[in-house]
C-alpha cells in the first residue's frame, strides 16, 4: 500500500505544480487592476469619434455596451466573443443591434487612457453602491437593441450606476444638430431653394405654395 500513497502523492504534486508563465502574468494584470478600480467603478475611454464607457466587475473584467452585427448573423459563440472589429461595430449601429458583453480591460480600453468614475460630478444622482452598480450590469449580459441616440453605452453604464437613462453625448449632438438645422441662415436658405424649384417646376396651385411656404416657416420660428 505504501509504494501505492508514494505514487499518489507524486501523481497529486505533479498536477498542483506551479502555473506556467502565461497564468501568473495573468493573475497579475487581474491583481493590478483589482488594486487601480473597485468593482462597480464607471470606466470612461476615449475613441475617435465618441466616448466609450463601461462597468469594472472585477478580476481584470468589464462589462459595456457595444453594436455588434455578430450575434444576428451567426450563433457561434466564439467568432461573437472574438473582440468587435470596426466593420461588425458600424454594421451594428446601422442595423440598431448590440450586445452587453464581457472583455479584458484591455480590449475594453483599446490602448486608450482610462478615466474613473468621471459622472460622479456631472451627475445630480448620487451613485449606488458598487456591488448593486456590478449587479445591474451582469443582469444585462446578452444581446439588447442597440440606437446611437436613444440607448447606447453611456446609457447603459448611467442605468447602472445612476439608476437613471440618460446620455450626455446625445444631448450634446441633439444640441448641436439643433443649432445647426434650426437656425435663421437654414432657414432663409431653404425658402430661396424652395421658391427656386417651385419656378423650375412650374407649380404654382395654391396648397402646393403653402406647403411650399411651410417648411421655411417652421425653421424660422424653431430658430
């Protein structure tokens, strides 16, 4: 019996033998991130064209919402975790589907700088606690309608940590996009095109001509 416990013994100490290089540096990204943001933390990086958020789980994981197009056309599971490329991105916006997903802090933060909670002071809701903020994000893994202006990434991460939807990039477009459509310029402009195509047109009946007279009018008034 005894040759039998010696074998056993060694059987046991060979599986438990020390992890190889790959796992420890690893474990030590995990380690480190752990030590740099606390679970539930808001995580804010930013990309060429918007800004991109997301919630820390822990252990070197963060959940965000990103367009994917992956999830509509295939149900391989390990093409859709494979990091979203530019293409699968656009497609996904244009087709108003995404996904709640989990990566590595570095393929969440794509070489950019990481800011850390950066709502707290921007947001009249006080944030919740991190373990209920982490919550709320797994709750939300999977895939979820995605629209750049009504639902996107920063709404979610708000959701999570504020209890309320909202986006300040949105609000900013909108604000921006109003200034430059509803604006007296746009609005003079359009009636000297529209008076120009009724000539060219040679429409000149009278709801045609109100219609006509409509458009520029409203502007005007928005502006």
């Amino acid at each position: 019996m005894f040759p039998l416990r010696l074998l056993a013994l060694i059987f046991v100490s060979s599986a438990t033998a020390d992890p190889s290089p790959e796992e420890k540096e690893e474990e030590e990204k995990k380690n480190r991130y752990d030590l740099m943001f606390r679970r539930g933390d808001l995580l804010e990086v930013p990309r060429t064209l918007f800004t991109h958020f997301g919630i820390y789980l822990g252990g070197g994981r963060v959940a965000h919402f990103i367009p994917d197009i992956m999830p509509v056309v295939s149900t391989n599971q390990l093409r859709i975790k494979q990091m979203v490329t530019n293409t699968r991105l656009i497609l996904g916006v244009l087709a108003k589907c995404g996904s709640v997903r989990m990566d590595s802090v570095e393929d969440f933060a794509y070489g950019a700088d990481i800011i850390i909670n950066p709502m707290d002071k921007m947001c009249s809701c006080a944030a919740l606690q991190g373990e209920e903020v982490a919550r709320r994000a797994e709750k939300l893994l999977g895939d979820v309608a995605y629209s750049l202006l009504w639902y996107n990434c920063e709404h979610f991460v708000m959701y999570c940590r504020y209890g309320t939807v909202m986006s300040f990039q949105t609000f900013q477009f909108c604000k921006t996009m109003r200034k430059l459509l509803l604006s007296r310029g746009v609005a003079k402009v359009t009636a000297v095109l529209v008076a120009c195509l009724l000539v060219y047109l040679r429409v000149m009946d009278t709801w045609t001509v109100l219609l006509a007279v409509l458009l520029p009018f409203l502007l005007w008034m928005a502006s």
